[in-house]
C-alpha cells in the first residue's frame, strides 16, 4: 500500500517561482499467513520520534525582549521640527537623554533653522500617512503638543547635536546605550518617522562595520535621521544619519553611539562650524552619493 505525500520543489515560471509537484511515498509491508483462512494484515513501523530541541538561553531571553520592545523603546523618539527662512518644516528624529529635555539628535537635523520645535511621543494620537495627509495634518491637529527646542552644543564633523526643551520628561523611557560594538549578521532595529509616518519601526541586519560608521539595512528615509539603531535588546547602539542612493537599496549608515560620548560629557555651550544639510554629503567611490535622512515637511 502506497500512502502518497505532497513536497513543493522550486522552479521557475515567467520570472516568478512556481511550485512542481512530486509525489513521496511511504511503503507498508502487507504480510500473508501460511494459512488460507488468514486475513491479510498491515504491519506499519512509524518512524521514532525527533528528539527535542531545546532554546537556547539567549534566544529565550531575546525573544522574551522582542515581545514588548516597541512598547519600551517608542516613547524614547522625539519629533524634530526645523522652520526655515524660506517657510519649509523639514523633520527627523531624536532620542530622550535624561530627565529634563535633553535630546541626541543628527546636526543636519536642525542645521539652518529660524527656529526649532520637538514633539514628545503620544500614543493616544492619530498619525496619518502621506496618503491621508501625512506630517501636515497631524502637525495640524497637535499643534498645542509642538515645544521650543535650543541648541545646546554640536559636532558638525560627527553630525552630532544635542538639543534641549523646556519639559520634564522622567515619565518617558530612557534607553541604555551598548557599550560593545555590534557584529555583522546582527538584527537591528531603526526608529524613526519615515515618509511622514511618525514614530515607526523597520528592521534589518547589520550589514557591516567601516571606521565612524554602521553599515546596516534596517531601511530609513525622510524623517528617520536623528533617530537610534537600537539591537534586539533595546540599547542604542548608533544614530542613523545616511543612505546610499543613486539604486542602491537598503544601505544605510548610523554614526556609532560611541561617538557622541564627548557631547554627553561635555558643558552645555554650542560649538562653531558650519552643519552640512544633507547628512554625511559627498560622494562615494562610483558616484554614488550619500544623501541624510531628513526631509521638507509638505
């Protein structure tokens, strides 16, 4: 007796993979008495049964973490807003310090600003995308939420600044940041408000370490630049800052968190120097160019 089975075999079918059949089959042995007056009977063997495999106590312990991560990690986001000369919001993201307003966030983030606001996360709010009206409308409808913000001291060559509003924000969490630095195939997790989508989540791997950089492909856009990369524990291990455009897909760069440890450290007093605009700027090797992750209000 032949008890058939169904397995999907790749293959391939006007560019899209189509499943082949093929049938698997599990053979019983029918035996027969001597005796005529037998019935014949079927005698199956079932397999022995797989051993069981036990989690790790690390992968418990991450999956534990991954359960309830967004819950603890979102409230840390802040929304930067930067009003220029020429009448243009431009937005990105920032991170909660302490308890009094202090904010990390990407010099390119607040570069060239009339003035500067921040808005602290609330989730009781309805956010919008750019179909349904996006940044412009819910900016509209919490305007009473929006906060003064000041520069109080910035790294231009890092890309790196701290700002500050006048609030109390011992309520809202604060992440650690990794002391260690993170290791190539690692899940990461970037936080910010891209594409107008305010305080969203996207994931990836990181994809490489460089000198002053995390090569990743957690993907970010307008609006994630200032905001963390945080591992699967929810610690800050960068602030994301770039992507590579020009086709490049999912090749995005975060300043390691290490490196702003000077700014958290230092007196509140702003230093000189020009900001760039558009996060790392330059070009790379093959004209390739690196463009920030913040972008125009609409």
């Amino acid at each position: 007796m032949i008890i058939p089975a169904v397995a999907i075999v790749p293959g391939r079918c006007g560019g899209h993979r189509a499943g082949v059949l093929r049938w698997i089959g599990i053979r019983a042995l029918a035996l027969m008495t001597s005796s005529s007056a037998c019935a014949a009977r079927v005698i199956y063997t079932p397999p022995p049964e797989p051993a069981p495999v036990e989690r790790a106590a690390e992968d418990t312990r991450q999956v534990v973490d991954d359960a309830s991560w967004a819950e603890r990690v979102l409230p840390a986001v802040v929304l930067i807003l930067n009003r220029r000369t020429d009448g243009t919001t431009h937005y990105g993201a920032g991170i909660l310090l302490d308890d009094s307003g202090g904010i990390l966030t990407s010099t390119h983030v607040v570069a060239g600003a009339e003035s500067l606001g921040a808005m602290l996360y609330d989730a009781t709010r309805v956010s919008y995308t750019a179909l349904d009206g996006g940044l412009t409308r819910y900016l509209e409808e919490n305007r009473a939420a929006v906060l003064e913000a000041r520069i109080e001291r910035s790294d231009p060559e890092l890309d790196l600044t701290v700002v500050r509003i006048p609030a109390d924000t011992s309520r809202y969490p604060k992440l650690d940041f990794r002391a260690d630095p993170p290791h190539p195939g690692e899940r990461v997790m970037a936080l910010g408000h891209p594409g107008e989508s305010v305080w969203s989540v996207t994931s990836g791997i990181v994809s490489s370490l460089h000198q002053g950089a995390i090569q990743h492909d957690a993907a970010i856009h307008d609006g994630n630049s200032g905001g963390p990369l945080i591992d699967a524990r929810g610690r800050i291990i960068g602030i994301n800052t770039a992507k590579l455009m020009n086709g490049a897909e999912r090749v995005e760069f975060a300043r390691p968190i290490a490196m702003a440890k000077h700014l958290l450290e230092k007196p509140a007093t702003r230093q000189g120097g020009s900001c760039p605009t558009r996060g790392l700027g330059g070009y790379s090797p093959g004209g390739a160019s690196l463009r920030g992750a913040s972008s125009p209000g609409k």
